[in-house]
C-alpha cells in the first residue's frame, strides 16, 4: 500500500507576511475573502496607509497583484486588493 501526501503550503497574504505562519498585521482592520476558479481576493480595508505600506511593498515583490484605492479626502484611509494567480 503506497500513502500519497500532497500537502499544499498555503499561500495567504498573512502567511506570506508570517513566513510561513499566519500574520495578521495590525493595519488590517477589516478583512474580506472571496473566491472563484483559480484565483482568490482578499480586500482590506485600512486607516494606516503608512503603516501597510513597507508590508505592501513585500507582497508585491513577492508576487502579489497588491491594488490600492484611496477612501475619499483621506491620504491614511484606503481599501487594498491582494490576489495572486493560484499555483
């Protein structure tokens, strides 16, 4: 008898973040998942653009589709779009 373990590594923004671990960053108030063939979205919603920035900066160089829209006047409040391709 031959025992196959496909074990996937997640691939999450936070795990991204956490090196392995999940990371939810403080920056990251509200938190949205959604999910459709092959590829999946997390919105973000912050009000410390600053703060997300340097671990914005590291998704993207990490191979994440990192999007960001300012809410109205504000130069600190954005909604942020992270989605990857899945593997």
């Amino acid at each position: 008898m031959t025992l196959n373990n496909n074990i996937t590594t997640l691939r999450t923004p936070y795990h991204e973040l956490g090196n392995g671990s999940p990371r939810i960053p403080g920056w990251a108030q509200h938190r949205s998942v959604y999910r459709s063939a092959g590829r999946t979205l997390y919105l973000v919603e912050t009000d410390s653009l600053a703060g997300a920035s340097q671990d914005l900066d590291t998704l993207s160089n990490r191979g994440w589709d990192v999007r960001i829209e300012r809410a109205g006047n504000s130069t600190a409040t954005a909604n942020i779009s992270l989605t990857r391709t899945a593997a």
